[in-house]
C-alpha cells in the first residue's frame, strides 16, 4: 500500500469511526469533523472552538499544537457530558480532538457510590449493633436496646 492510499485510508477510518473528532486550527478555529461530530455538536467550519467547549477561550491550542502535547478535559454539553482528548500535531498545525460521551459511564458511577453509601451505612449499623449485643451478652444481659441517631 502507497503513502496516499494509506492515507486515503485512514481519512476513512477517521470519518467512519464512531466517536466525533474535531480538527482545530492554531487560531482556534475548527477545519473538520468526521460524521459522528457532524450528528453531534451543530459546529460549523471555521467556527471557533469556544462555539462548542466555552472552556477553549483559556486554551493555548498554539502551544499545544506547536509543542504536540495532549490534553484531557471534561465538558457538560445540554444534558451530555463528553470527554475531550486534544493532541496537538506540530507537523500540520492543528489539534485533534477526540470526543467520547461519557454520560452513561458518569451516571453508572454515581449510582454506585450511592449504593456504596448505602451499604457502608448499614454495614457500619450493623457492626454497632453486633457489637453492644455482644457486650451484652458478655455482661450476662439477655437483650439489650440500641438507639439509633440521625442528623437533623
């Protein structure tokens, strides 16, 4: 395979790939984005960057790019919430972005914590309450009662 067609190739597989991916300038203009960021984000070619992320106005993108160096931010867009993985390629003086939703993960994560609250709650109750019987039992008590506290 030639350099071209390898190169034909992997404009397609970029195009093809499911997560969007954006190509931004050293102006923080955007110059592309394959299929999946088209149904994504309502970006327009030569729009700036801050158009779709508010946090790019504070982005030295120059510097990124000129140095190639990567960068990872999270960003809520409408209810979504998106990762960003921006690569500078100091060779053709832009930035690649690439975009992965990350909603469901966050959301997923969330409820586990919850539950993990949940359960070292009534882990911790349990303890308690397996402890002081067992004191009691010790001290030759038949039963004993637990109060329980909450916080107002």
């Amino acid at each position: 395979m030639t350099r071209k067609q390898l190169s034909a190739e992997l404009g397609l597989a970029e195009e093809l790939h499911p997560d969007p991916i954006l190509v931004v300038d050293t102006e923080n203009r955007l110059i592309s984005g394959n299929a999946a960021a088209r149904n994504t984000f309502a970006v327009t070619e030569g729009a700036p960057l801050s158009s779709l992320l508010s946090s790019a106005k504070h982005l030295d993108l120059k510097t990124l790019i000129e140095h190639g160096n990567q960068l990872s931010l999270c960003a809520q867009i409408e209810s979504r919430l998106f990762r960003f993985i921006l690569q500078g390629v100091p060779q053709s003086q832009c930035c690649y972005l690439y975009v992965r939703d990350i909603s469901d993960v966050h959301l997923a994560h969330t409820d586990l914590r919850a539950m993990l609250e949940v359960t070292r709650a009534l882990t911790q109750d349990n303890l308690f309450n397996a402890l002081v019987r067992n004191l009691a039992q010790s001290c030759g008590m038949c039963y004993a009662n637990v109060a329980t506290f909450s916080e107002a």
